[in-house]
C-alpha cells in the first residue's frame, strides 16, 4: 500500500495500541475541524483518523502489515467499517472516561471538627469524645435506597446503558456523540418505589459519638485523620474520612515554642543576691530550683526533658525559666538606712551611673522575645 500509516502517526511498526492511541489523540487535538478548518487540516485529519481505525484493530493491522487494503475502499472517510467515533471525540474533548452505566453507590464525603484541648492535653496526650452529625447507612433499606420489595428498574430511554448517544452529519461524515441520560441520570436504571426513610439516597443523618485519641505533642493547627470515619456514601458507598484539628489553648504561666516551654520567675533582689531556692510548679508537678546568688534579670535557668513531647519522634523539649529580679519600691525607714549601709559599704551611694552597655535588644527584649511566636 501507497499509504505508510505509522509515519501518519508519528509511530514505529512495533508501536502498542496505548502509543498509537496517544499518537492518534494528540494529532486529533491538533487537526480537528473546529481548530483548523482549511482544506489542508481538514485532509489530513481524514488521513490520521483512518491509520488509527487499521491501527487500533488487530486483524486491520495484521492484514495492513501484510500489505493488504483493510479499509476496502473506505480509507479516509468517516463513519466507514463501524469505527468507533467516540476516540474522536475523546481526543479533541479530552475525554477518556468510563462508558457504560455508572455505580449509584460512591464514596462519602470526608468531614472535619475543630476541638479545643489544654497545654497539658497538647504536651501529654489525651483521649477525647466527640458528638458528631453525619450521614450513615440507612437501617430501612440496608443503604440500598429502594422500598422494601422493591427493585430498580431499566431506564426506558437508555435501555441500561447509562448514555444516549446521537448521530450528527457535516461535510466530515457521520460524527457520534455520547453523553450521560437524562432521564436516569447515568445509572441506566430508576428507583420507582424509593425507600421513605431516606429518599432513595441510602443514608440518613444521625449524631453519633466517637472516641478520638489525641496523641503528645500536637500543636495548634495539628490534623487527626480518622479513617472510615466521615460521611458514609451514597448507596452503600465507603465512607470518607474524619480530620480532627487541634486548637490548644493559652496557659496562664507557661508559653510554647515547639517543643519548648518558657516561663517567667520573678525573684526578689535580695533572694538574687544572696541565692535561693525555690519549687517551680510544672506541668509534670512540682520541681525544686536553685538560684545562685548573683542572679541577673534575663538570666535563664533550664530544666531538662520537661518541655513539650515531640510529635513525631521520641522525648521531650526542655522548660526554659527566665528570671526577672525585681526592685522593691516602698521601704519603711529601717529597710531604706539598712541599703543605704550597704551602698555605703560598696562605695555605691555616690556612684556615677552611666550609659548601660546591654547590647541593643538586651534584658527587656530578651524576656519579651521568650514569649512572642516564631
């Protein structure tokens, strides 16, 4: 034959039917009539389409391979040897979907819910119960959405193939298109009698609880996947899934920052100078700590391992206590004589004070730096 219908496509001899059939689609959305319709295109399109229906066809092409005419007399036309113009139109309008009735039956709908738990349930873990409204299996009908008794019945005006399909004549030849019945919807089949709790659906909503295990170290904006457990499809179809995002809550003496907590302690300055020893009260209870004497404002002191959990490995962060001294503002006579003895003593009661030397963001910065966010 005159014709090489592999160099039409732009394929080798050995090609699969998957690459001729992605040859063919892609030279279709270049030749189609609708986005080039002079006569050259419009011959070419003619051309391309008949190497596919030879091509596309085992016995076509075995009979073309060994040189006979597998079109007989109908290469290049349209409509010609029952081919199949629904690549056609598949190729130009990016289709390529399942034909024939489609499932009633489909998967559910995933659903979400925001809960609220405490900076000890975040860092620890907790289980929580949840109430939720949602869409299960009707009992009625066992999710099948017919009467009791009752069973589909064929579509009349697709006859149970879930399309209608229409013959269209141009200057092209016979064009055949397909698209989902109206009538039944795609399903090629009708519910007559539906069942009357569920309307034909096969599920109805009801409230329901569930237990849903918070595990340490989420995080404000943290997402629980729950699978199975969203919205039960329609008709017996799986159900979705359930997310479950955390918020955490502000705590009145601690802040986190990852998996790190920082807190504020206020130290007299006489405990400062002289050193003390104090019990901090954390989240994993009380904790002795000691402060050294000497003790500066925007120093910090850290207590290992009780920070929060890390979410996806193992441990825990660490509890860092920023000390803060505080000056006293009222002394009765015998306090104000007693500092001013030792300001006496230390040759500081004519000191000179100057220009402090804290690095530009320095104590104060420091402190408030500690519990703004990242």
């Amino acid at each position: 034959m005159s014709t090489d219908y592999y160099a039409l496509l732009g394929v080798s001899r050995d090609a699969s039917p998957e690459d001729i059939k992605k040859a063919y689609r892609r030279l279709a959305r270049e030749l189609h009539p609708d986005v080039n319709p002079d006569p050259e295109h419009q011959e070419r399109f003619k051309e391309v389409t008949a190497a596919y229906e030879v091509l596309s066809d085992p016995e076509k092409r075995q009979m073309y391979d060994l040189g006979g005419d597998p079109l007989g007399g109908a290469r290049g036309g349209f409509g010609a040897g029952g081919f199949d113009f629904g690549d056609i139109m598949d190729a130009f309008f990016g289709g390529g979907g399942q034909r024939g009735p489609r499932m009633r039956s489909r998967r559910g709908q995933d659903a979400m819910i925001r809960i609220q738990i405490d900076l000890a349930d975040a860092v620890f873990g907790v289980a929580r119960d949840l109430t939720v409204d949602t869409a299960v299996a009707c009992g009625a009908c066992d999710a099948t959405g017919l009467a009791q008794g009752s069973t589909p019945q064929t579509c009349a005006m697709c006859k149970g193939r879930g399309d209608i399909q229409q013959v269209q004549r141009s200057f092209l030849g016979q064009v055949m298109t397909s698209r989902p019945c109206p009538a039944c919807q795609g399903f090629g089949t009708t519910i007559t009698h539906p069942c009357t709790e569920c309307s034909g659906d096969g599920r109805v909503r009801t409230r329901r609880t569930l237990t849903v295990q918070v595990p340490p170290g989420v995080d404000t904006g943290t997402r629980i996947q729950l699978t199975g457990e969203g919205e039960v499809g329609p008709n017996g179809g799986p159900a979705g899934d359930l997310f479950v995002e955390v918020v955490v809550r502000s705590h009145d003496m601690f802040e986190r920052r990852g998996d790190e907590l920082h807190c504020l302690v206020t130290v007299p300055m006489t405990a400062a100078a002289l050193g003390t020893s104090l019990t901090l009260d954390t989240l994993d209870g009380p904790v002795p700590l000691d402060i050294r004497a000497g003790t500066q404002s925007g120093e910090t002191l850290t207590v290992r391992g009780h920070g929060a959990a890390r979410l996806r490995s193992a441990g825990r962060g660490d509890l860092h206590v920023h000390l803060s001294v505080q000056t006293p503002t009222k002394l009765d006579a015998q306090q104000e004589e007693l500092l001013r003895q030792l300001a006496d003593l230390r040759s500081e009661s004519s000191m000179q004070v100057g220009q402090s030397q804290e690095p530009a963001g320095g104590l104060f910065s420091r402190i408030k730096d500690a519990f703004s966010t990242k």
